[in-house]
C-alpha cells in the first residue's frame, strides 16, 4: 500500500503545530505559578536568616510550610495569626519576662505633701556701695645722717565703688551670689608722707611772723589744695629800691624776705598760707613757703620765690610748679 505525501506532510503539520500550542499553555502556568511566589525573610533567635519563596500570606502557614516550630521559649513577629507585613520579615527571638514588683506596704503620699517638698528658688538684684581703701605713699627727701621728722603732704580718703550683683534665694536663704557690674563712683585719694630733714635753726626762719616750723605744724590740720603754678624768683636788689633805703627787703606783709621761706602769690592766697613745692623738697626749708608778699605782675595762677641774690634767681628761672596750698 502506497502512502500518499501530501496526507504525510498535512499530519506532520498537525502534530507540530499542537506542540506548539502545549509548550505555550505551559509557559503562562509557569509563569501564572511564579508570579503567586513572594520572597519573605526568617530571622532566627540566633541571629541567622533564611529566604523563602512562598505564595502564603499567613504566618504561622509560611512557618509550618518551611518546617519550622517554635520553642517554648520563643515569640514571633508578626504574630502567627498574622499576615505578613511590607517588610516582607519573619523574625524569632527569644521571650522576656517582666516582672513589676509591688510594695505590700507602700505609704500613701498625699499630693499637699509632695508639694511641700518642693523649694521656693528666687533671684533679685541688689545694689551695694564698698568703700576703696586709700593708698600710703611715703616720700623720703632727707640727707643721709641727718635728723628727720614726717610730714603728712595730703591726708588719704577712700573711694566709693558700687557693686551690682545677682543674688539666688532659697526659702529666703542666700544661696548664690554674682557680680553683675562694677562702677567707681568716687576714686580713693592717696595719703601722701614726706620725711624730710628737720630745721635746725628757728631764729632764722622768722620774719616778723611764725617760724617755718609753726607754719608746718598748723598745716598738719589742714587738706591741701593741689595746684600747677608757674613760679619764677625774685630778691630785694630786683624790687626797684636800693640797699638801705626805707622798705628795702621788706614784703608785703610788713614782714623781711628770707630766701627759702618767704613766696609772693595772688589775692586768692591770704598772707601767711603754707605752700608746699615738692621740687625744693631736699632744701634748706623742705620745700616749705608762707605767702608773705604781693606782685603788681603776680595772678592766681603764679607765685614768686624769693632768694638773697639775683644768681639765684637766674638759675631758678621760670617753671612749672607742683604746689600743695594749706589755706
């Protein structure tokens, strides 16, 4: 019997083309089945994790799926009754126990007693004035080997400084205390001592008035002025009267000019003022005047010295003088 080709090739054709159909039916259930699979993560108590393809939601299903029990003395998380979250996370972990311990005999606290433990704490601000001790200064113009006396130039007066502070009570008690501003309000006035070679020699020293040493002593009594006065030098030959005639030498006062003693000023310096000048502190007199005379050319704001001769008063000149006026 002869086989016809034509029947041949349309059977061959059939059994091709119904491969073809079941290859393709089974490619979409495989990829249908794939796509029902999630990836979802087991951490053990351990530590150690494992990776699963499953297509259960349910916890406890995923667990009992991969063959895993759960201890005594383990949790996990999402609960077993529950779905598996975003995370896509199993985890296992040992349990904790807790245990809240309660006192039998606890003592009850009322809420006025509780607050009554409480502090008060309060701040204020407070102002405070301190006196500033003055300072001693002590100038020491004697010669070596002579006999010396103290004098004191300008008496010490303290300073005034106020003092700002923060201060911290609690329940009234002082608890804290911090400076918040300092201001000077009045500076210290320093105490100024001289000690100087003493005058030996009274007699000389008079001039129709008191001694040096009298004038000294009652401005002791007194707080000085102090001044910058310009000083120049005058002697009896310079005074516009000649030697021996009526007045010559004679101040003011009434009273014989003697060099190192006598000083002519202004009327705002009375006759017998004290002047003390720092620059003759090593003299003969210690720095030590009494305005004894007047000057048509002499203002308040100079003073003339005198000396026995007028070599004297060209060295002296003209100056600028510290002054300490005891009026």
């Amino acid at each position: 019997m002869k086989t016809d080709p034509e029947l041949s090739k349309k059977i061959i054709k059939k059994i091709v083309f119904v491969c073809i159909i079941l290859i393709c039916l089974f490619t979409v259930g495989v990829k249908a089945a794939k796509s029902d699979l999630e990836s979802v993560t087991i951490v053990f108590a351990d530590d150690t994790e494992k990776t699963v393809m499953t297509s259960k939601i349910k916890v406890a299903e995923i667990l009992e799926e991969n063959h895993i029990i759960l201890l005594a003395d383990e949790v996990v998380i999402p609960g077993l009754e529950s779905n598996i979250d975003f995370t896509k996370k199993i985890t296992i972990s040992k349990a904790t126990e807790e245990k809240v311990i309660v006192a039998e005999d606890a003592e009850s606290v009322s809420t006025e007693e509780i607050l009554g433990k409480y502090v008060t704490i309060t701040e204020k601000i407070i102002t405070v004035q301190v006196e500033i001790p003055f300072e001693t200064i002590t100038k020491d113009v004697s010669k070596e080997g002579s006999e010396t006396t103290d004098r004191v130039l300008q008496n010490g007066e303290n300073g005034i400084k106020e003092i700002k502070y923060r201060v911290k009570y609690q329940d009234d008690v002082e608890i804290e205390r911090n400076v918040i501003s300092e201001n000077v309000i009045k500076e210290p006035k320093e105490k100024i001592i001289q000690i100087s070679n003493k005058v030996t020699s009274r007699s000389a020293l008079r001039s129709g008035g008191i001694s040096l040493e009298e004038a000294i002593a009652n401005a002791q009594n007194m707080q000085p002025q102090v001044v910058t006065l310009n000083a120049s030098a005058y002697t009896a030959s310079t005074c516009g009267k000649a030697a021996g005639s009526s007045g010559y030498g004679i101040t003011a006062s009434g009273a014989t000019a003697r060099s190192y003693y006598t000083v002519a000023a202004g009327s705002a310096y009375p006759m017998g003022t004290v002047i003390y000048i720092p620059y003759f502190a090593s003299a003969p007199n210690g720095g030590w005047f009494v305005v004894q005379d007047r000057g048509g050319a002499i203002s308040n704001n100079r003073i003339d010295i005198y000396f026995d001769t007028v070599g004297e008063c060209t060295q002296f000149g003209r100056r600028n003088l510290e002054c300490y006026i005891y009026n």
